[in-house]
C-alpha cells in the first residue's frame, strides 16, 4: 500500500467513528448550558401577603347648637359667663374641696367644686344644675323636660340639649319605680372643648317631670390632677351623684 493509500485509509476511519455518536447525546461546553438554563420551567410569581386594613374610625357623639341652651356655650365656661344665660339660683347650692373621676374606677383629687341649680329662663326646664371645677363649668344637669310628648323616650332628652350620641346606652334600673340610660365614654364619645363626656338620663315613673339629663366631664386626669389625688374620708359622701351605669 502506497503512503497515499495510508493517508486516505485513515482519513476514512476518522469519519467513521466521528459519524457513530449517537444522535441526541449532550453537547459540551457553554451552548449545552445555556440551553439547558432556557428548558426550566418558569417559577410562577411569589404570592403577596394582603395588607391589613386599618379599623373603620367609630362615629363620635355630634353636638347641634340649634337649641336654647347649647352645650358648647356652657360647659368649661367661666362662673359669670354660664349664670348669664340663666334665672335666678334655686337654693344656696354647696361647695367642697374634691372633684370625682370615673377613669374607669371612681376617683377623687383635690379642686375647688361648687355646685348650684338655676331656674330656666326658656321655661323649658324645672331646673338646670352647672357643677363648677376650680371656677369653671365641668358637667352640667337639666331637670323636669316640660315639653315631652307622649311616652317618656330618652331620645328626646338628648335632642333637647342637642346631643346625637352613637351607640345605645345600657339601661338599668337603680330603685324601684326609676329607670336610667347611661352612656359611659365609649359608648358616648362626646368630647366638648377638649374634654370628655359621659351621659345619663333618668325618670321616675315614666313622668316627664321628674326626668333629668347630666353631661358629666369624665376626661383622664391630668398630670397635675394625679398629683392631687385623695381617698374618700371613711363615712363621709363625697360625691353628689351616683356611680355610672355599667
């Protein structure tokens, strides 16, 4: 064989053997990776966490000032300020040298409290008692409504001072024969000038005339009020109303 017959005869044997790799087998280097990158399946997007919503904000207790005696007038008013849009005072009143909290638990603190009943110059009214706290307006009382028609409703004792309050009130009876509604904070969310408010309606009998409504200041203490706190002297009253209906 001739060495130009040797060249040829390997020439064919490399293409032979070059030509057996089976079809399909994995190519090598950089293209075989790329490929296989682009046949993964695509991850699916990450689901989000829905955000929480913030609470809906609760209604809050609406003062109307189209009334005779509007609240905002009244309370947290200066003594000469408030007696100038009633009649004469009915008794001689009272005085004493502590004011109560219901914070929620009752609490007394040191101040200059006064309280006195005016006659109604409107004539709506049997009375109206204004409980006065170093000098000024803190909680205000108004006594035999004298325009209530038909059963007696609490719903009419409010609207005649004014208030709109948002939730009903818990209804109890504290002595035979008399029936009150008490709105506390959180049922009333009444604040007036910068101060909370808690409400009370009563009745005796169901008669008009010996209803009342009270919008009582029941705001937290202040940092100087907490410094004057006291304890009730054993045997001793020292409130003029009752505690709220619970």
């Amino acid at each position: 064989m001739t060495s130009l017959q040797r060249v040829c005869a390997w020439a064919w044997a490399f293409a032979v053997i070059g030509c057996s790799q089976p079809a399909g087998s994995p190519k090598a280097g950089p293209e075989a990776k790329v490929e296989a990158k682009a046949a993964e399946p695509a991850k699916p997007p990450e689901a989000k966490t829905p955000e929480a919503k913030a609470p809906a904000p609760k209604t809050l207790g609406k003062v109307r000032n189209d009334v005779p005696l509007p609240l905002p007038a009244l309370l947290d008013q200066p003594v000469a300020s408030v007696e100038a849009n009633f009649g004469e005072p009915q008794g001689k009143g009272m005085a004493r040298s502590t004011c109560v909290r219901f914070t929620p638990e009752r609490t007394f603190f040191r101040c200059s409290f006064a309280l006195q009943r005016y006659a109604d110059k409107g004539d709506e009214w049997a009375g109206i008692r204004v409980e006065y706290e170093d000098g000024v307006a803190a909680s205000i009382g108004f006594d035999g409504f004298k325009k209530g028609n038909g059963p007696f409703d609490p719903k009419q004792l409010l609207a005649a001072v004014g208030l709109e309050l948002p939730d009903e009130p818990r209804a109890d009876a504290p002595a035979e024969g008399v029936r009150r509604w008490a709105w506390f904070n959180d049922r009333a969310r009444l604040t007036i000038g910068g101060h909370q408010y808690r409400v009370e309606v009563s009745v005796v009998g169901d008669d008009w005339a010996r209803s009342r409504i009270d919008v009582l200041r029941n705001g937290p203490l202040t940092p100087e009020q907490q410094a004057k706190v006291v304890q009730p002297g054993a045997g001793k009253p020292e409130i003029s109303e009752p505690p709220p209906g619970q």
